[in-house]
C-alpha cells in the first residue's frame, strides 16, 4: 500500500495542484472593480402611460446602461485588461455585492418616482388635466460598519422617529444632530418592507460622533390620486443615472408634440426634484455604448465648466480618445429645460 501511495502521490499533486489553482483563478474575488460598455434601453419599453394612446413616436428616447462588476475574480479582471473600452480600479465601498445591488435597486425606484414627478409637473403646465400628487418618505440608503445592529437594519428600510433627550420623539431627520448631543443610546424606529415597525436602540461611536446610518429623503408618486395612471415593468437594470431620459420620454408621452423627430435619442444624468440634472459616473462606458448603438443625439449633464470632473469635459475628452465626433451630437444639459429646449428647437 506504501509503495502504491509513493506511486500516485505525484500523479496526484500534479492534478489536484492545477485544478486548485484553475478554481482560485475563476471563483475567487478580489477588491477591484470593472466597467465596460453595456447597452441602451428604451423607456417605453419600462413606463407605460395610459395616455395618448393615438400618439405615434417615430424615434426613441433610451437610458444607458454599463456594465459594472464589483469584486471580480482573477479571471475577470485578467480579461478585463485586454479591452481598450474597459476601466478597472480599486474597490473603496466596504459593501457586500449584495449590499450594492440593494442600493442601485432603491437608486432605481426613487430615480423612477422623481422622473414621474417632474415629468407630469412639467406637462400639466400644457395639459391641464394632468394631476401629479406625492408624499414624502425618508429611509435607510447608506449603513457604516460601526453601526449598531447593521444587520438587522436594511436598505430601503423607512425611518419613523428617534427618542432623544428628555424623551422627545424627533422625526425630522434635521433636527437629530440638534437635539441628540447629551446621551450617548437613544431609540430608534423604523419600518421594514412589510410595512411592520420595529425599534432599535443605537449608540453614537465614539472616535466619530455619529451613529453611522444615513437617511435620505425621497417623494413618491400617490397612483391613488394621480392621473393618467402609468405601469412599471420589471427591469435588472439599477441605479439613478437614467433620471433624466426617464423624465424626457415620459413627458413626451403626455405631450402631443413627438420631440423625437424620428431620432434616435439617448443620455445619462439623474434627475432632482427640482428638474435639475446630477452628476452620473462611468462617462467613457456610456458615450462608447451610445457610439456602437448608433445613437443620433446623446444628452450629457453640464454641470459645471470650471469643475474638471465635470460630466461633459470627461466626454469630450471620450470622444477625443476613441475618435467619435461629438459635433451635433453630444449635448450638454444642466436641467430638464435645456434638454426640452434643444428638441423642441430641431426641425
């Protein structure tokens, strides 16, 4: 039996060696992080509006979408590095893979919400029976490791009140830093996805000073009293960049006029309230997704031309660098108007 073993021990080594190391190259995730272009998607094909249903649209309007890989395996990240179009970096959020999607999933619904809002705001200022109602809800969008109870606390989860000093119940999420400096422990309550409340008692940490959750407060659409009515199909699609476009495509479905003119229309940028555009990463992914698409028009937020990260300088120099023509085609916009203005300028 010895001799048998000291026969197959290398023949062993040399299969199980390889296998080992084959395994770790595929499976095993590494704190790096890899975007490469993606795809464009049509917003029809997301909103559905009950509502000029006569209406012909010659062209499309579409979000852009990349395609991002968190913690990768050596595999990946290998092949990643022979694409000219692909953009590799260290991985700095702490959060898990799962963490990260629940994120883009609330970026993707609360993204949703406000396009729906400014877009009937806007058209109800032409079509008079166009009603938009909303209320406000603030939740749980960001957890530090030092928070207590991290695990029982979840993303999207609905803040209520906290119990401060002297026991006064606070729900304005303003007014925590004021009145919660004396005591160290104070209660919190929230409400889960089921709708069901539950408290946790949470303690400020010491080297910081805070109790490591961040709240954030959304709007969202009343369907109850909010006319016309509208649908949402499912998407795998997460996060807030496509705001914008949203807001662009469902204002021309409650509008007579097509601002499409037949073009084949697409961008990136998030949307506020207030129908400003937001900061958007992944820049030199999107413009060569919108490139390889076709795409006739392509709106990129402005924000700021002093800023040297600013949305539109980063895709100019995209452009430059892989050779695209952004004459007539990239357009810069700093908010909902400056898109609406530019189509409604084109013959």
């Amino acid at each position: 039996m010895k001799e048998l073993s000291k026969y197959l021990l290398p023949f062993i080594k040399v299969l199980i060696i390889p296998y080992i190391f084959i395994m770790f190259v595929l499976v095993w995730p590494i704190e790096f992080y890899i975007s490469s272009p993606g795809g464009i998607a049509e917003v029809e094909d997301l909103i559905e509006i009950e509502y000029n249903l006569d209406k012909e649209i010659e062209g499309s309007i579409s979000t852009t979408y990349i395609m991002y890989i968190k913690r990768p395996t050596f595999f990946e990240f290998i092949i990643g590095n022979f694409s000219p179009y692909t953009n590799i970096g260290n991985l700095t959020t702490t959060y898990t893979n799962s963490e990260s999607n629940q994120i883009a999933f609330l970026d993707k619904e609360t993204s949703v919400n406000a396009a729906i809002i400014v877009a009937y705001e806007k058209a109800s200022e032409i079509k008079t029976d166009i009603i938009i109602d909303y209320y406000q809800r603030t939740l749980v969008f960001g957890k530090a490791d030092y928070l207590d109870h991290y695990d029982e606390i979840e993303f999207g989860d609905e803040f209520v009140k906290v119990i401060g000093d002297d026991s006064q119940e606070i729900t304005d999420i303003s007014e925590i830093g004021t009145y919660t400096v004396n005591q160290n422990e104070y209660e919190w309550f929230f409400l889960d996805e089921s709708g069901d409340e539950y408290s946790l008692m949470l303690s400020k940490d010491n080297e910081y000073g805070l109790f490591g959750i961040t709240l954030k407060t959304y709007y969202f659409v009343d369907q109850a009293t909010t006319f016309p009515r509208y649908s949402e199909r499912s998407s795998n699609i997460g996060g807030p960049s496509g705001g914008l476009l949203q807001t662009l495509s469902i204002y021309n479905m409650l509008v007579d006029e097509d601002l499409t003119h037949g073009l084949k229309i697409a961008g990136t940028g998030t949307i506020h309230y207030d129908g400003t555009v937001g900061y958007i990463g992944g820049v030199e992914q999107k413009i060569i997704t919108a490139h390889i698409n076709k795409v006739d028009l392509f709106f990129m937020p402005n924000l700021d031309d002093t800023y040297a990260y600013d949305n539109y300088i980063l895709a100019l120099e995209a452009c430059e660098k892989h050779n695209i023509d952004p004459e007539g085609w990239l357009v810069p916009v700093a908010n909902l108007q400056d898109a609406l203005d530019y189509l409604e300028g084109l013959s």
